[in-house]
C-alpha cells in the first residue's frame, strides 16, 4: 500500500464514520440505490458495454446484493474506480460496498479501516508476456520493462521477487487495466503483470490471444473480497451474509432456476430452509426480512452459475475453478453456515 494513498483515505475517516455510524443500510434503502465501487473495467470482473450497461463476476455480486437489500438487483449505480481511488471513494461515502478484485491485507483492514466481508476468488499474482520473446519462466525476466498498476499490492509482490532472485526490472507505471493493455500492447513493457485472473481479462481482450502466454510461476497469494467501511456492523453483517448465502447455495444445490420451488414450502434440508425463510426468521438478524437469499440467488444464481457464466471454461477467460472450486469438490471455498 502506498504512502500516499494511505494518507488519503485517512483524511477522509472523520467524515466517514459518522457516516457509517448513521446506519448504511437504511441510507440504501432510503436512496433505492446500491452504490458499488468496481473497476474501471476489467473484462469477466466489471466492465461496461458500448451503452453503458455493466456485467461480471463483481458485478452481480453487486445486483445480488442489491436484491437481497432493495428487492431488486438492477438498483444498482456503479462507481468505477483505480487502485489509487477505490479506499478512498469507498471511505468518503461515495460507495457503500467495494467489489473490484481487491486483496484482503492487514494494512487495508488495520490502517485504512475497511472490514473485509470474506473471499469471492483465490488469486495470486502472475506475469503475462509475447510467445515471441522465448522466455518460459519469470526467473528470465532479468533486465525486463514491466507495466505495473499503481496502487495495488503487485507493485510490492513485484519488487520483492525481484529482489529475492537477484534480478533487475524498469517499471512502466499505469493506473487502469485499460492502460495497461495499451501500453502492453505497444510494446512499451515486456512484460504486464498482474493477479493470474486479471491477465486472462487481459490476454483475452488482445487482438491474438494465442500470441500471448502467462507464465507458470505463481509468485504471491491474493484473497480478493469485498470490503466496506468500518464503524457499520449492520450493514458488514447484511452484506457479509448475501456473500455467504451465494458461496453456500452451490453447496446446497439451489439454483436461480429452484430457488422459487425450494423457498414454496419447507424441505426436508434444514440449512436450505433456514437460508430461504421457511425455517425461523435468519433474516431479521441483520435487518432484513425472510426472503433475502432468495431474491439474491433469484437474481445472480449461486456461485457457481456467477463464475461459470463471467470467467469459466466457456467465457473468453477460460478460467478453471481450480482452488476456487467448493470445499466438497477439492477446492478451499466454502463459507460460514447460515444457522
């Protein structure tokens, strides 16, 4: 985390946690509108069309939400935002949720006062480069230009496994993935880098994917999850809870397609009534009514129809689930019960 951006954000928490002690989730609701914090764009993830209309991964985490909250996953107003900028428009109240391919840290959750709501995606930090180059490691990379994004955790990742392997490197600073698949694609840097998933959106969108290769070392670990401002456990809890009922949907088995069905009437799997509302009341405990999880998985399906339908095998991403596979099919992912 830079220096400076830490200072930013800082200046801005007065104002904010009175903000947030004012109760986000009726402010939401009193707006009818969820803001959003995102990316600027960053295809599978956040991006928008040619007449403006925004789909990804993140972003209908973000409708999700917005449906569990407001009934409806299109009250949505999207903020897009750098590395630099998305703490401090999160923080300045300008959003009230932040979704944009964040890394959880200490510093993040300790020094800039956001409350980190889980993991969506298991990353970690990668390097693309031109097949033509004949490099097929990252430990050749001695000497390398590199197109870094500013404000993000790579920038340190970079410097320190350069170090650690006695290399050099010229850094070509850029602050948007749109800048960097400009810059990359001038041949102003060698290499790009950025997390392994970032880097699929970004070979995917270049005019030959197949000239392009992302190397096989892996060099740190990157949790990325939504965050909002401390100083609001209500709406943590809120937002925390619609994460949780996606990831533990798949699990369950309901689907956008069952959910109606399931939530008609109580079955025999205590866990899916408890999460839909024909058992006890879960959703008065974060100020919501029994219907929540539904409209939610209603509106974005469970977390395996979000990630196969923006970043999986059969999107131009082409992503596997890999580690990011539910904890009952091999993966690490699975969220806290619903009980």
């Amino acid at each position: 985390m830079r220096v400076t951006q830490i200072a930013a954000v800082a200046a801005a928490l007065t104002m904010t946690t009175m903000t947030a002690q004012a109760g986000t989730l009726q402010d939401v609701q009193a707006r009818g509108e969820l803001n959003c914090v995102v990316s600027t764009g960053v295809a599978g993830f956040a991006a928008p069309d040619d007449n403006g209309q925004w789909s990804g991964f993140d972003v209908d985490f973000c409708r999700a939400t917005a449906a569990a909250v407001l009934g409806d996953g299109s009250k949505v107003k999207f903020v897009p935002s750098t590395g630099k900028t998305r703490f401090t428009l999160l923080n300045s109240g300008e959003g009230d949720i932040l979704y944009r391919n964040t890394t959880v840290t200490m510093s993040r959750d300790a020094d800039l006062k956001l409350t980190f709501l889980g993991v969506n995606y298991y990353d970690g930090q990668g390097f693309l480069i031109r097949k033509e180059l004949g490099i097929n490691s990252a430990k050749d990379l001695d000497g390398a230009s590199v197109c870094i994004q500013t404000g993000t955790t790579t920038e340190l990742n970079l410097a320190d496994y350069f170090r650690v392997n006695g290399m050099s490197y010229e850094p070509v600073p850029i602050e948007t993935n749109e800048e960097g698949i400009t810059q990359y694609s001038a041949n102003r840097c060698d290499v790009y880098t950025t997390d392994a998933s970032g880097l699929a959106s970004t070979r995917a969108a270049l005019d030959d994917p197949s000239a392009h290769m992302v190397l096989p070392e892996i060099i740190s670990k990157e949790p990325l999850g939504p965050a909002v401002r401390q100083g609001d456990d209500e709406w943590a809890d809120v937002t925390r809870w619609v994460l949780n009922a996606l990831i533990n949907a798949e699990t369950l088995g309901v689907t956008k397609a069952n959910v109606a069905e399931h939530a008609a009437a109580a079955g025999d799997n205590p866990s899916v009534n408890r999460m839909l509302g024909t058992e006890g009341d879960m959703g008065a405990m974060i100020g919501l009514d029994k219907q929540w999880a539904v409209r939610a998985i209603a509106h974005a399906g469970n977390y395996a129809e979000i990630f196969e339908a923006n970043v999986g095998p059969d999107t131009p991403l082409g992503l596997e689930r890999g580690i990011n596979a539910s904890w009952v099919d091999g993966g690490i992912l699975y969220a806290a019960p619903i009980r």
